[in-house]
C-alpha cells in the first residue's frame, strides 16, 4: 500500500511517499518560498526553480508530477499543528473534522490554515484517497491537570480552553517509540527535540506528562527565534510599549537565539562565530544550554526515575558540542555523556552514555512522516 504524507507550513510543503510493505520511502521533497519569485522544489538532493504563487497552486502541480509516477495512492496522512483537546489520536478527515481543524485556527493562526490548504488542495487532487490528519498536540493529550493547567482564573481553562498544549508531539513519540526498542523497555525517560524549535519531553511508559511548550510553541527553552519562557509582566512591559503585533514578532521572531547574539538563529553559524571571538555569540550558547540543562533536571525530578535522555531535531542530533554543554558535570544526577560516543553521532542513532552510566543517553534522527505514514496505515487497517 502505498501512503503520502504531506507537511504544509506557511511557505513550504514536504512531502514523502511510502511503500508500506517495508515502509521504504519511494519518492520525497520539498517545496520551498511558496509565494515568492523564487519559489523552489528539491527532489533527491536536486533544486529546481517553480512557479508557485500559492499553495494551491503548488499542491496541484506537485500532486500532478506525483500522480505521473504513481497512480495507486491509498492515503493521504497530513500533519496538522493543533488538534487542542479535541483530537487525542490521529483521524480520518470528514468535512466535520475539516470544520473542527480550521476553528482551531484560532490558537494556532500561523500553522491550521496553511495545514488546512494542503488538505484541501490534496483532497481535490487525490479524491478517491483516504485523508487522515496526525495532530502535533495529540501525543501530549496524556499530560495530568496539574502539568497542563496555567495557575489563571479558571474560567479562563474552562470557557476558552486557554491551558498548556504542548507541540512538536509526533518527533517526540516517535523518538520515545525508537529509545523503546533500542532499550528493550517501554520508554521512561526526557526526549529533548532542538532544531529551530525546541521543546522537550518527560515521558513515563511512552506517555507524554510534561512537556515545555505551552498554549502556543513560544513558551519553554529559547530556541532559534522565539524567547521561550519570560517574566509575564515583562511581556506586558513590551506590549505597552511596543503594541501587541510589534511584541508578537519580538518574541517569536526576533528573540532566541537571534535576539541574544544580534547574528543569527543557526546554531552553527553562532558556534562559528564564538570559536571566532564573537562574546554575545558565545553568550546565547550559554543561555541556550543552561535553560535546556534546566528543563531536564525539572523533569528528572517531575519523574522520579529516567532510564534515558533522548537528543533529536537538527541541533540534537547533530551538535556534539551543544550536547556536551547540556550534559556536562551531571554525574550527581546519574548521567555520564562519553566524550568519545558523543563525537560518533552527528545524524545517525546511538548511545552517547558511558557503559555505566545510570541514565542512558541517546542520539535519535526524529522521523515525523513515518510516523505520520503508520498512524495513517494503522487507521485505514481498521477501517
Ligand atoms: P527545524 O526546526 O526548522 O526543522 P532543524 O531541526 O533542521 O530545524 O534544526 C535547525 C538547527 O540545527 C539550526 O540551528 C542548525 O544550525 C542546527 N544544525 C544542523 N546541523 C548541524 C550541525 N551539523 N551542527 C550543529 N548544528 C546543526
């Protein structure tokens, strides 16, 4: 059976294509600068210029090429940012659930829309497929009152669902599901994902019960453009005296990384520019691995016991020197990074723990489309 997964963001869409069978991926690619002159599609490592005003436009053509190289599409899994508490687990898309996805917009302005076009556009092109949304919210659906409720008037919960929702939720089950089989046990444990957002995970027997991004994915650590947690009376400060639009791009645009070290949100362009001398690059390294340091001794202590730390997202999986900051003098704690294993994985799974470590450390490439894939095979499997 063969299953598309797409991923719309605002001005991108991924795509992958899998043979179920083996689960081999047998097309993959991206569009990116939809709406731009300079819109682009990568397919196996080669870029091509395209005209892409919109997404509809560029889903149709996409859709097109993909259909002249494969006619017998069963499904088509979409991710979809914010499924609130509505969506506790991954469905098939109805005209009432398209309804459901395009009101919770309201939380999620930057992402539901564009997430919704993508279905659209693909129901159109592809109509006799099954199309099956798999939420970023949904795995941190199992997360108790007391972790996901902010200490606010709780009419505030009640009446407009105002609480901690948590994202980045199918690379932080996926990398719990992998941590699982590679221990041997279901997975207790701290799944970090750092790429240019960040959040991490407390897991207990592979269900998410904490997590650091909140009602939007601004709150937690800092991550590449946004400020993650701050006071929230310096947030007021700001609005009063910047306005509320002028303070929206302030913290999710212009902070982080970017906002620390005025360079940039890459990390490797800041590692660069420390190494070079550049104090307020070295800075926001800093900032950056103690509020993560942080986080993961909060949730040490939210769980009592961990069997393993898991690092995945373009900066966990491949920065030996981020994961070295992070993880440094822990042995207190159980933790024991191998300085050698550490430099063996930039990119490819393994352990980065010394032998006896008591908490297992583990580099994990995150996988959301494949996750998105099974959850999509599994549902038309009980269909
Ligand atoms: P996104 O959240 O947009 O998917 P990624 O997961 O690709 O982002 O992560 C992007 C971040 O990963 C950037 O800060 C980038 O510098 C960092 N990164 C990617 N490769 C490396 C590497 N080899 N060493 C250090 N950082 C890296």
């Amino acid at each position: 059976m063969h299953i598309l997964v797409f991923n719309c963001g605002s001005s991108s869409i991924k795509y992958r294509l899998f043979d179920m069978q083996d689960e081999r991926i047998i097309m993959s690619g991206l569009i990116e600068k939809i709406g731009q002159p300079d819109a682009s599609h990568t397919q196996n490592g080669k870029q091509c210029p395209i005209h892409a005003p919109d997404h509809a436009s560029a889903m149709a053509d996409l859709c097109d090429h993909i259909l002249r190289n494969k006619h017998d599409i069963a499904a088509v899994g979409h991710r979809v940012v914010h499924g609130g508490e509505t969506f506790k687990s991954a469905i098939r898309i109805t005209p009432d659930i398209e309804r459901t996805i395009e009101q919770l917009g309201a939380f999620a302005p930057l992402h539901n829309p564009h997430n919704l076009s993508g279905i659209r556009a693909a129901q159109k092109n592809f109509p006799k497929a099954v199309h099956v949304a798999v939420f970023d919210t949904a795995f941190h659906q199992t997360a108790p009152p007391h972790a996901y409720l902010y200490a606010l008037p709780y009419a505030f919960y009640e009446q407009d669902h105002m609480r901690r929702y948590g994202f980045h939720g199918t690379s932080h089950r996926y990398v719990s599901q992998r941590a699982a089989l590679l221990l041997g046990h279901p997975f207790t444990g701290i799944t970090c994902h750092l790429g240019n957002g960040c959040s991490i995970t407390a897991i207990q027997n592979g269900q998410s019960i904490d997590t650091s991004m909140g009602f939007t994915p601004l709150e937690g650590v800092p991550m590449g453009t946004r400020s993650g947690n701050t006071d929230p009376a310096l947030v007021l400060n700001l609005a009063r005296r910047f306005g509320i639009d002028e303070t929206d791009q302030l913290l999710n645009r212009k902070s982080g990384l970017l906002g620390l070290s005025g360079l940039s949100n890459d990390l490797r362009a800041l590692q660069h520019a420390a190494e070079s001398g550049h104090q307020l690059a070295a800075l926001s390294l800093d900032v950056f691995a103690y509020h993560i340091r942080k986080h993961i001794g909060a949730y040490l202590a939210v769980l009592g016991h961990a069997d393993a730390i898991v690092f995945t997202g373009g900066i966990g999986e491949n920065s030996i020197d981020m994961r070295s900051r992070i993880l440094k003098n822990l042995d207190g704690l159980g933790i024991q990074l191998d300085p050698d294993r550490n430099t063996q994985h930039t990119g490819t799974e393994g352990f980065i723990s010394t032998p006896t470590s008591p908490i297992k450390l583990l580099v994990i490439p995150t996988d959301e489309e494949r996750l998105i894939a099974r959850d999509t095979h599994q549902l038309i499997l009980a269909m």
